[in-house]
C-alpha cells in the first residue's frame, strides 16, 4: 500500500505513542530493556516501523521538517533488521527511554494534537 506522507507520519506517532504508553504502563526500566530478550523483541517491532515509514516519507517532506533527524530514525530501522546480533542495546534503550519522547513531541506539532 502507498501512503502519503500524512499517513506515514501518523503511523511515526502512532507507533510511538503505543511504545512509550507500554513502557510507562508496565513500569519498564532501561535496565529491564538491556536484560531481558522479551522486551528486546517487544521494542523492535515498532521501530521497525517507525523507520520505514521515516526512510519512505518524501524528500520534501523531510526538508520541510528537517529539525527532525529522519535519516537517524530510519538507520535504527536498518540496523535493526540488517544487524540484530549486532544492536548495541545501550543505544535502543536511549532511543526508546529520551529520543521517542522528543519525537513524539515533534511530532504532536506537525499534527497539531494536544
């Protein structure tokens, strides 16, 4: 399916906000994240998808909105998929515990949700 840079970003959010709302829900620590394997795969699959739909918005669009850092967003995707056994875990928990929330604020402003 083609989706338009409006629906990507929405699925960026989307997948965010679900991310962030589990964590805080279930009281995970970084350190939870770094031990255990569970959660490792937990968190994979929304960062999966957060960048894919980040490496596929349009080369305007990104310009448009170049405060945000589109092309880090989709490397974690494609170290992710290209390099699991490799995933420095240290940085997805940095990623998934201080840069998702900063992204999930830029983008409540592109979306212009409360």
């Amino acid at each position: 399916m083609k989706y338009s840079d409006q629906q990507r970003i929405q699925r960026i959010y989307d997948n965010a906000v679900k991310l962030c709302e589990y964590i805080i829900d279930n009281q995970i620590k970084k350190e939870d994240l770094l031990e255990e394997t569970t959660l490792q795969w937990l968190v994979t699959t929304p960062l999966y998808n957060i960048g894919e739909h980040a490496y596929n918005l349009s080369k305007d669009y990104k310009e448009a909105h170049r405060n945000i850092q589109w092309a880090m967003i989709a490397g974690v995707r494609h170290r992710l998929v290209h390099d699991y056994d490799g995933t420095n875990w240290n940085i997805i928990a940095d990623v998934v515990f201080n840069e998702l929330p900063i992204l999930i604020n830029q983008l409540k402003e592109i979306l212009d949700v409360d």
